[in-house]
C-alpha cells in the first residue's frame, strides 16, 4: 500500500549494554523531504550506533538493508518485490496498485500472479448481466427469477456476484433467462431457465426456480460438446460455434432457430444443417444469424419481421443467405432484428422497425433486406438488444474521441443513454420515447471515449470501459448493478461481492 513520502528514524538505545534491545515509537519529526525508502522498526543492527536494533528484512520487503542518517532502509529489495522508488519502497508484486510493475493499479480486482484480473468480456440477457475476468472466473449482476445469476439462488443481485464453480471460463452468453460460460478445454456449461431444454444438458425438469419455472441455479455441463470456439444465447435457445466452422444448437425450436430442419425441441447440441464455414455467431429472440468466412451472413429461425434479411416474412428451418450482404465483419441479433458491421465500418439493419430500431430514420413495421444505419461511417463494436442497437465508433464528436458510444430505438426504459425528444408508435397504438436515428449516450465524463465492449439487453445497455478506475457503466432500467433502479445516463457498475 503507499505510505507517505517520509522515513522512521529510530533513536540509539540511552543506556549501554541493555539486552535485547526493543524498538522506539515512530519519531514524527523526522524531515519528510529525505528521498529515502520506508523503513519499520528493528532492522540493521550493528550497521551503527543510530541503528543497532533488530528488525526482520521482511518487513522492509528487502533483501539487504542499511543505516541511512538514523533510518534503516532497504538497499535491495527481496525477491518477487519491485523497487517502486522513494514514494513507495519495495512493493509485493501482488499489491493492488503495483501489480506485477510499480504503478500499475487494479480496477475493480485483486492482483494475482502479477496480473491484474480484470474484465475481459461483458454480455448482457434479458434481465441481467455478466462478466468474464482474466481468471477465468464469471460474474453476474441484476436480475434472478430463473437462476441466470449463478450463483445458488433465485435472488437478484445489485452487485456483481461470483457464478459457482466456474474459474476457466474464456467466454460467455446471455439469453432471455439462462446464462452459458465456454470453458477453456473447448466446453460449454449453462445455467437459469432450463424448460426448453436451452442448458443442454439433456434435462428439461430441473429445479423449481419460480412458480412455473424450472432452472438450474448453478452450471451444468452441455452434453457432448468439447470443441466449442464461440457461443451465442438467444431467447430460448442456445448455439455454438465449433472448431470446425459447424454449428451446432439446443433448446427451444419451435421457430426453426436451431437450424436443423425441423420445428423440434433439443435438449442436446444438434447440426445446423448445411454451415461448414461459419466464423460468428448471433442469436436473437427466436432466430439466428452466422458470418461466413467469406463475409456473407446466414439466417434462420423466426422471420416475421424480416428479421433473417432475406427479402421474404417466411419462417426458415435451415440458413438462407441475407440479401445483399457480403463484406459482414460483425453481426449482432436483438429481438426482431439483425445488425451487420461492414468491413467499411457503416452498420446495416434489418427486421423490426416500429420503435426506430434499425436506425435508418424510419419506423418500417417490417423490413425484410439490410438498410444502413444513418450517419454511422465509423463503426468498430456493435450490439443489439430486444427493440434498441448500439455501437461503438472509431471517432466522435471530439476530435480525440475514441469509442464514443451511439445507440438507437425504443428509449421508453432509458436504454438509450440519452434523451431523444422523439416518440414512436408501438404495434399498440401506444406513444413510446425513440430515437430513429443513432444519438450519442450522454452524462458520464470519459464515456465518449474509452468504450471497449458494448452490450445491449431488453432494458439495458452497458459498456466495458478501458479507464483505470472504472470497469463497467450501465444505463436504462432493471437491476442494472447501480445504484439507482433507472438510470437515463450511464453509472458506474458496483465493485464485486
């Protein structure tokens, strides 16, 4: 930990030939300006008269010491200890704030191993929120009817909360109530909402979660699946991207969004027929979307909407090619609706219009071919929630902005991060607060700037942040990690439990 810029001396013992010589209080009169080491009580004995109590090296951090005008310093400090200058002295390498190298401080983790174990992937469901930390280890936040959280009960959390027994985790998917972590080796395991077979584990009868609902509240393993190299959560619904370019799907089907043909449920990992070279994955509420190698996008699943992309409002039961789509870098699946990232950085859209949510300026019911989002040239993140996108641009408004983040769509729980002025008509006749368009998200200082993920849920939007003292900011409505139930603007997310 810092200490202040000063030193201990210590006063030579008043009578001579006293035994075991005890150490004196701190003098706090001692020049505060001497560019010395701290130093604690009985250390280099016999080095000088001034300095003739004992003190254990370890608790300078040190290796050798010395008397220095009275004080006894570190001259070289012990091993796995840095020499972090007059300011700070020999530091752990497990300290918090000199994290494997002197000034490299921690945000919203420990040090471990010399690393700090900070968040490395956020992906936010329905209702909920979760993280992946260098460790490996998974944390979730909001809220918990169906288990999603993890971590053994059914209670929603404020607080980002550790999901049992999963410490190797690379990364993870969150759908409408379940949760799913890819483990290091290349397998899956699931936890929440289970009735439709989306934990993949065989099951659809686990434990009573809710009145009606059956979930698991801590992680079981998906069946028969040990080379997973991507996943993708959707509504009811699961999918993984193999090492080999195939996909494969479990859980609900009755949209056709396992892509296996057929309108069945699977409670384990099925084919998605006829994808061999798939290189993404995107799933919405009941469809899904992969990126080819070559580019191209591929949709299956639910298509009322046009949400597959593919010029037509018919249900399809295996991948059809998006109209028009070649050049795809990034895809991202909401509710009804579909998002490309081109290789130019523009982002196009296509499905569910009503709310402003393909942000072409329209509220097209149904819009069944890509159209481009306006005034986003410069996209470098995208993401799409149940009726609002999201992205992260390259420059913003200020000439040094770098991931300045932009949303678009329904902003009736704030998940906009901005107010619009602009209202849409729901397929209720109801007036809801929109933006057709991309605005900026507004209210947080360094926001504009260092967005690094970007992640949309039903009510919610959060953003990893690259800032050393922050990880998280979230904004919209639900149990968002904040502290307020509702947030119009983005707020810091709570440290940890």
């Amino acid at each position: 930990m810092k200490l202040a810029r000063s030193v201990v001396a210590f006063a030579a013992l008043a009578l001579a030939g006293c035994p075991s010589p005890r150490p004196r209080e701190v003098d706090d009169s001692v020049d505060p300006n001497l560019n010395l080491r701290w130093a604690w009580p009985l250390a280099c004995k016999g080095s000088s008269a001034e300095c003739n109590a004992a003190v254990p090296l370890e608790h300078l951090h040190a290796a050798t010491a010395a008397c220095v005008q009275g004080t006894c310093v570190a001259t070289a400090c012990a091993a796995d200890h840095l020499d972090c200058g007059p300011d700070w002295g020999c530091e752990t390498q497990q300290s918090t704030e000199h994290c494997g190298t002197c000034g490299r401080a921690c945000r919203w983790s420990s040090c471990i191993a010399g690393a700090c174990n900070e968040p490395v992937q956020i992906a936010a469901g329905e209702e909920h929120t979760c993280a992946v930390r260098a460790s490996g280890a998974v944390v979730c936040w909001g809220g918990n009817m169906s288990g999603e959280l993890g971590n053994g009960t059914v209670d929603p959390s404020n607080a980002p909360s550790a999901v049992s027994g999963v410490t190797d985790a690379v990364e993870i998917a969150a759908g409408g109530g379940h949760t799913c972590a890819r483990r290091r080796a290349g397998d899956v395991v699931c936890w929440g909402y289970g009735d439709d077979g989306q934990l993949g584990d065989g099951r659809t009868t686990h434990a009573e979660c809710a009145e009606g609902l059956g979930c698991s509240r801590t992680p079981v393993a998906v069946a028969g699946l040990s080379d997973a190299i991507e996943l993708a959560a959707g509504g009811h619904h699961t999918c993984a991207r193999r090492a080999s370019g195939a996909v494969a799907c479990w859980g609900g089907g009755l949209s056709g969004e396992l892509g296996d043909g057929t309108t069945e449920q699977r409670l384990v990992p099925v084919a998605v027929s006829g994808l061999d070279d798939a290189v993404e994955l995107a799933a919405g509420e009941s469809h899904t979307c992969a990126r080819r190698a070559s580019g191209a996008g591929a949709c299956w699943g639910d298509n009322t909407f046009g949400q597959l992309g593919d010029g037509t409002t018919e249900r399809r039961l295996v991948p059809v090619a998006v109209s028009g789509l070649d050049d795809a870098v990034e895809l991202a699946a909401g509710g009804a609706q579909t998002c490309a990232r081109r290789a130019s950085g523009a982002v196009a859209c296509w499905g569910s219009g009503k709310l402003g949510q393909l942000g072409n300026g329209s509220t097209t019911v149904a819009q069944t071919t890509p159209v481009a989002v306006a005034g986003l040239p410069d996209a470098v993140a995208i993401s799409v929630g149940a009726r609002h996108g999201c992205a992260i641009r390259a420059s913003g408004e200020r000439a040094d902005s770098k991931g300045l983040v932009v949303c678009w769509g329904d902003n009736t729980d704030a998940q906009l991060g901005a107010p619009t002025g602009a209202t849409c008509v729901d397929g209720f006749g109801a007036a809801r607060d929109c933006s057709p368009t991309p605005v900026a998200v507004a209210g947080l200082p360094g926001l504009y700037d260092d967005a690094l993920e970007i992640t949309a849920g039903a009510r919610h939007t959060c953003a990893r942040r690259s800032q050393s003292f922050r990880a998280f900011a979230c904004w919209g409505s639900g149990v968002l990690g904040t502290s307020y139930p509702r947030s119009l603007a983005p707020a810091d997310v709570s440290a940890p439990r």
